[in-house]
C-alpha cells in the first residue's frame, strides 16, 4: 500500500492565511531554522504579478494559492544556485514544471534540494491577469494585492493602493470561473505530462479533497529527506491509503479537461482584450446559476463516495 497523508497546521492563524492546511508554512520554518533557505512563488504588489523569489526568515509571505504562472527571474534562479554551492539546504515549492526544471540541480546537490511539487489545476497566462487586474482596478496605477482564496472558499479580492476594490466569490468572479473551470488556462496545460502519478519532486503537497477535517493538506512524500522533513516539521499528520486521494483526478491522475467553450474564448480574445473576452465566454453563467453549481457540488461528493464504496 502506498501512503499518504492528510496533514495539518496545529495553528488556527496560520491555517487561516494558508489555502490548504499549512503545511508549506510548516515545512519552509524547518528548514530556516537549520540555516537553510526557502523558494517559493508570492505576490509582488509593486509589480502586480507573482514571481518566484527566496527568503531566509519569513514564509508567511509565501502563503496562500496564487492562479496565474509565477515568473522565474534569472536572479531569483542564481541565488539558488548560489545558496546551494555555499552548502546551505535549499526547500523549493512549486508547480511540477517548474520543479522539473531543477532536475539538474538535484542531482547535483542530492539530499541538499528538496523540492516540493504542488497538485496543479492549471495556470493562467500573467498578461490575462494583469488585464483583469486593471479592469477591476479602473486602470488605477500603483500597489495592488490580489487573493484567490480564504481557505477552502474559493473567493477573488484585489486592493489598489491600500483599498479594497473588489471582492467576490467564484460564482461572481470573472477570472475565478474562468480559471476553475478551466476555459482560461494556458493551452500546454491541457496536455501536461506532470499530472500525474510519477511526481517530480521530493514530496506533493495539494488539498486532500475528500478528507477530514476539511481543509487539510495532502502530503505525499517520496524521498527519505522529504519524509523526514515532514516527520519533522511540527505538522499534524493523519496517514491514509493513497487512493483516499485519487477519488479526484484532475493534477494527479490526468490533466485538467479543455472545455468546450475554450474555442469560443479563443475567438473572442483574438479581437478583444481579456477582461471583455471571459465574460463575453462565460456570458450568464456568471454569478447567475446557484443551481449549477449545487448540482457540480452534489456530482462532486457524488463521484467520491462511488468510488469510496467501489
């Protein structure tokens, strides 16, 4: 039997920043306290897109989930290799492409890299959120701060220059039903290689969707370091089957299902700019259909209690 785990944060205020169960949080303070260096993707307000960036004291910033690609900067990525060859431990989260990229670099430095790669639904192009972003904001310059979630509520909030401009939840959000339902992704997520059960990192963390309590965290570790740094990391483990876990594919067994409408989206952003082309896409279907998305929830719980029982 192959294991797994639901894993949690033992701390209500660091679950409650967290998308998942905070367990990243967890793991990256491990690894700082033994001297080592955390690199993960986090929102650059200044810059108003997520990049992959380092620290050595705080990964707070690093919480939460973030729907778009995170640039690589060749800085962020020479301090990596910096920080390796000075011997200092090195944990790596991200999606599994951009941990594949760092195969290299793990073999070089076995034991000393751990990467950890993310369940993966997709990303969305940073030009199409930035485009959104300054819809939302009326074209306002200066800091903007984005949020896709508050736990497990899936719920889009941006703040310009301080203020909160916009605050909905997926079934009102434009770039939340886009992206959830997969209509505006980056085509090559379609046909990721990634998704599934051959991982590419040290340990897979995602939501152990189907799990109690909710909101936990799945923590598949495949390497005696990740599982060590997960033994050790202060997280609240609960094992589990790995099959509890594959009741929902989409990241793990396959990738997400390119819908119907994304040709229509296509054709629509090929004349208009992002914001006009999703809505013109997913039309009514915005914020207007409670019943639609009670019956994909009930086909949802649905679907893991056949397999459960199967």
């Amino acid at each position: 039997m192959i294991k797994c785990y639901a894993a949690w944060n033992p701390s209500d205020e660091d679950r409650k920043g967290s998308a998942s169960g905070g367990v990243a949080t967890l793991l990256a303070r491990s690894v700082i306290s033994r001297g080592g260096v955390y690199f993960g993707a986090r929102w650059d307000s200044s810059q108003r897109r997520a990049v992959i960036a380092w620290t050595e004291k705080d990964p707070e910033k690093f919480r939460g989930s973030l729907y778009v690609l995170a640039d690589f900067p060749r800085e962020t990525w020479q301090a990596l290799e910096a920080f390796l060859k000075a011997g200092r431990k090195v944990l790596f989260v991200g999606i599994p492409c951009q941990v594949a990229a760092l195969n290299a670099l793990r073999r070089q430095f076995p034991g000393q890299l751990i990467c950890a790669d993310l369940l993966c639904h997709g990303t969305c192009a940073p030009e199409d959120l930035s485009a959104e972003l300054a819809f939302l904001t009326s074209g306002a310059e200066g800091a903007v701060e984005v949020s896709f979630r508050e736990g497990p509520l899936f719920r889009m909030a941006v703040w310009s220059n301080g203020m909160r401009v916009s605050c909905k939840k997926a079934a009102q959000s434009a770039y939340l039903r886009g992206y959830l339902e997969g209509v505006t992704l980056r085509e090559a997520c379609y046909h990721c290689p990634f998704a599934s059960l051959d991982r590419t990192g040290d340990i897979t963390l995602g939501d152990f969707i189907g799990a109690e309590p909710r909101n936990a965290s799945f923590a598949w570790p495949h390497t005696p370091e990740a599982e060590t740094l997960l033994y050790q990391c202060g997280a609240v483990l609960q094992e589990h089957p790995l099959e509890d876990r594959l009741s929902y594919r989409p990241g793990i067994l396959e990738p997400t299902s390119r819908p119907k409408e994304r040709d229509a989206f296509l054709r629509a952003r090929a004349r208009l700019p992002f914001p006009s082309a999703v809505r013109r896409t997913l039309g009514f279907r915005i914020g207007t259909d409670p019943l639609r998305q009670a019956w994909k929830w009930l086909h949802h719980q649905a679907h893991i209690l056949k397999n459960a029982l199967s």
